[in-house]
C-alpha cells in the first residue's frame, strides 16, 4: 500500500510544480505576443484550468501525505517529513489565494475590460505562481535530500 501511495503522491506533486513551470515558464512568454485583451484572456483560462487540476493534486498530496505518516506515527516520522508538511501548509494558503481572491479579481477586469487591473491581478498570480514554484522546488529537495 505504501508504495501506491507515494506513486500517487508524486504524480500530484508533478502535475502541481510541473503545471506552475509551463505556466511561469513556457505559456506565459508566449503570450507576452498578444495584445492585452488577448493575452489576459488567455492566461485567465490557463491558468482556471491548471487551478481545478491542482486542487485535486492537493487533496491528494494531503491525503497520501498524512497516511504515509501512519506508519511511523509522526513522532517518529524523519525531519524532511515534517518540513515537507509545513511547506505544503504554506503551498496550500497560496493557493487558496490565488484560486479563492486573485483569480475572481482577474476575472472581473476582464468581464469589465478593465485591463490595467487585469494586468494587476495577472502580475500578483505571477508572483503567487513563482513563490509557489519555489516552494515546490524546495520541498522537492527536501524531499530527496532529507534522507542522507
């Protein structure tokens, strides 16, 4: 069982911090060449997908996650564990951010075609998007390294 739930847990810890490097990395630039309107429009729509996908991802990251704890009970369980949970804790707040309070902002500028507020919402999904990445990063690092 313990190994079916680490092969679920990772394929939800790709689709989360893989999706944010596409997004931050690969769709965005591209769509750098499109007018505003267009642009906003497009990032919107990607970025609402990617946010359904992950959400899923986190309620299976949390869910694999704290039942892998069951085996050595959290007390005993390995430092890197425990830092995984807290960044994903952290992970978790952002996205709530950014699903719950960015995203119904972008949303509305763009309903509204104010577009310099578009443009607000979109750089603060950004900054969201690329902490998080971080984040993801270092709790993969974490996750390797933690052992030796």
């Amino acid at each position: 069982m313990t190994h079916w739930l680490i092969l679920l847990h990772l394929l939800a810890a790709t689709v989360w911090v893989g999706g944010m490097f596409v997004l931050h990395f690969c769709v965005r630039p591209a769509a750098a060449t499109l007018e505003p309107p267009q642009r906003l429009r497009l990032m919107h729509d990607a970025v609402r997908s990617f946010l359904r996908y992950v959400l899923v991802a986190i309620v299976v990251l949390w869910i694999s996650g704290v039942s892998l704890f069951s085996g050595p009970g959290f007390a005993n369980a390995p430092l890197s564990w425990h830092l995984m949970m807290g960044i994903a804790a952290v992970m978790t707040l952002v996205y709530g951010v950014l699903r719950w309070v960015v995203l119904p902002r972008l949303t509305r500028a763009i309903v509204a075609a104010r577009w310099p507020d578009g443009a607000a919402a979109m750089l603060t999904i950004r900054r969201l998007v690329s902490l998080n990445l971080a984040l993801g990063m270092l709790t993969i690092a974490v996750a390797t390294l933690g052992r030796h």
